[in-house]
C-alpha cells in the first residue's frame, strides 16, 4: 500500500485479507465422524451445581455413550478420580450390556498417566480395568474436542433437562433417579441423526456388535489399611467406622465400595458399614462391636444428687448450687451435705439451709455452726433432776 501511495481504513484492510484467504489458520470446512455399531465407546465427565437435600452442592456428571446408537447413562460423584472413574464404569458397561474394543475419552489425569493423545500413556490401573472388558482407552488429541462429541453434546440436555427443577435427598437417590431418567426420557425419545430412531431402538440393533461382559467381574474397591483407634474405629475420609474392640490397636484392611465399607482383619469380614458418601465428621457404629459401657451417662443425676432431692425443694436448690460451685462432679461436699442431713434434726438441718440459700452461704463449716445454733437447746440445756 505505501509503495502505490493508497491509504485505506484497517477495517477495509482485514476485510481484503478475509476475502483473499491470506490467512495460515483459516478455518477449515469440518465433516462428521461416522460408527459402525461396536466400533466406539465415549466417555466424559462434566461438573455440574444439583441440589441435594435442599443444599446447592458441586457433583460431576460422568457418562457413557455408545457411538453408533447414541444410548446415554449417566451417574453423578462428589469428586471422580480413579476409584470413581471404575466404579462408573463397571456400571456403564453393564447398563450397555457389553462394550466396544474402543473407548474415546479426554486427556484427563484421572485415565492419562502421561503425554495426550492417542500416544497417552494410560495408567496401569485403568489399563488393568480395562482389560477386564477387553477396551483400550484412546484420549483424543489435543485441540479436537469434537472427536468425542457424541458423549459431550448432551451435558446441556442433562442439565436443562434432567436437573431442571429437580431436589435429591442423598447420592444414592440423585443416581436413582439419573438412571430413571436415562432409560424414560434421555434413550426414549427420537432422534433425527439416527433418522428417527430413539437411542433405545438404536441399541437394540447394536448390541448384536458389542463384546459380551466377562463371566465373572470382580467388585471395584480401594484398599486402604488402617489402625483401630482406642475407641474402637478406623477412620476414611474423616468419617469413623467401628471395629471390634478386640482390634483396638491393630491394623486392619478396609475395602472402600462405593456403597459400603468392609473391614477385614486376617483376611476374615470383621464389619460391613453403609458407607458415607459427601459427608465428613460422620460416625457409623455397630453395637456388637463395642461393650456396653456401665459409666453413668453425663446428664444423670448421681446417688447423692437423687436423695438430696427427695422430700425439700429447700435442699435440692441448695445441694444444685452446692455441685455449680464445687469443681467435677462436686461429688465430695455433696457426700458431706448427707452426712449433715443424717446426723442432725431434720427441722433444724433444712431451716439452716434456707437461711444459707437466701444469703449465698455454701461453706458447709459456717452450714454445720449455723444448725447447731439451732440445736444447742435441744442438745445441751437439759432440765435438772429435783
């Protein structure tokens, strides 16, 4: 331009460019991924806000979906790391009764051990889990989301649709009723892409192709040891399990499901807990598990505290203060306050205790001077002989 002597405006400039496709990174015209029924899996994970129990809450939604037939299943977590991640998805394939020898998922940390891509290493532990079902997790690569859009479109739909005015009581409900939804409403309505076919009908036509479920499949748990504290619990997650007391002290296996809690010492079950899922500070207790304890309940009143009861309201607001102000349990001035009660005159014994109660006076010395102010006569000033 400076050299034919033209000025022109920038927008004028950009546009020429556009036009001329003088760009390197111009977009490009994308085409589309086509399945043969089996070939694919895809698998992702979205966050998502839910109410649970009436409390907003941050849970991630991991689905599966078949490529061919569309079939979605979804479950909500509190956090999804490995343990989730096999947890879903022992119970996404036996929801699709069978797998596809691929699964296409993201470049996440939870599946990736290292790199991205194709050429990602997948970690020992969910490479083991997937050769259970004979699948190989493929990341695709970086920059190409859309290479897995059959699982990623439809987070929208869950969330406008399934969430939508929705409240759940616990975990175990917000998965019920996910699972519901998968099967009434999500893989029941039809679609234009399959030519109007539902996900359900799809799948009918597809599982012919799918790789059947082992014989047998073994439970997804964590191993984690622990020591029995000396009350008698492990703890997981800052929530407590108990144990037998005989295993206070010693180290035992605790198998993490995601519905329960096992223990194990000398690779016998010594206590199966319902587990605690989003929660901490919990405590679950087996009453076998635990003596009963013959300690006197802290709010119960003692012996002592009963039979200065009975009989005088007098007394019993004099021996309650008598225990504010004694350090304990005050076990020792009340003691001392009975024995006053037995060993002198009723009538003189509860009308010094008035007195002391009306002016604040809780030194049983001064209590013991002041009756027998009043039983001296009785006492001492006996009557001559004639």
């Amino acid at each position: 331009m400076e050299r034919h002597s033209i000025s022109i405006p920038y927008s004028t400039l950009t546009r020429l460019v556009r036009s001329l496709e003088l760009r390197e990174n111009g977009k490009k015209r994308a085409g589309s991924y086509d399945f043969a029924p089996g070939e694919e899996m895809q698998h992702d994970t979205s966050p998502h806000r839910i109410l649970l129990g009436e409390k907003p809450v941050s849970a991630q939604c991991a689905s599966l979906v078949p490529a061919a037939s569309r079939r979605i299943y979804i479950q909500y977590y509190p956090s999804f790391t490995r343990f989730e991640a096999r947890v879903f998805l022992a119970s996404a394939f036996e929801f699709m009764q069978g797998t596809c020898p691929r699964c296409t998922i993201d470049n996440t940390s939870v599946i990736v051990a290292r790199g991205s891509g194709p050429e990602a290493l997948i970690a020992p532990e969910m490479e083991g889990f997937g050769r259970i079902y004979s699948v190989r997790f493929i990341p695709h690569r970086v920059g190409d989301p859309n290479r897995k859009a059959r699982v990623e479109r439809p987070f929208s739909y869950v969330e406008g649709n399934f969430l939508a005015g929705r409240t759940f009581l616990d975990w175990q409900d917000l998965n019920r009723q996910a699972l519901d939804w998968c099967e009434k409403t999500a893989n029941s309505k039809p679609k234009r892409s399959l030519g109007m076919l539902c996900p359900q009908e799809a799948w009918l036509m597809e599982k012919p192709h799918l790789q059947d479920l082992p014989p047998y499949i073994p439970p997804v748990y964590q191993s984690l040891p622990r020591v029995v504290d000396v009350s008698g619990y492990i703890t997981v997650e800052n929530n407590r399990y108990s144990a037998p007391e005989r295993l206070i002290g010693k180290t035992v296996e605790a198998h993490k499901l995601w519905d329960r809690m096992k223990i194990f010492f000398a690779n016998r079950l010594v206590a199966d807990h319902p587990r605690l899922i989003g929660a901490t500070d919990g405590r679950i207790t087996d009453p076998g598990h635990h003596a009963v304890s013959h300690h006197r309940k802290k709010d119960e009143p003692s012996a002592e505290e009963r039979e200065l009861s009975k009989g005088s309201e007098i007394l019993s607001l004099y021996a309650a203060q008598i225990k504010k102000r004694s350090p304990g349990r005050g076990m020792r001035p009340l003691k001392r306050l009975i024995e006053l009660k037995r060993a002198y005159p009723e009538d003189a014994f509860l009308s010094a205790c008035e007195e002391a109660l009306r002016y604040g006076l809780f030194d049983l010395a001064r209590l013991e001077r002041m009756i027998l102010a009043r039983v001296a006569g009785d006492f001492f000033n006996m009557e001559e002989e004639e």
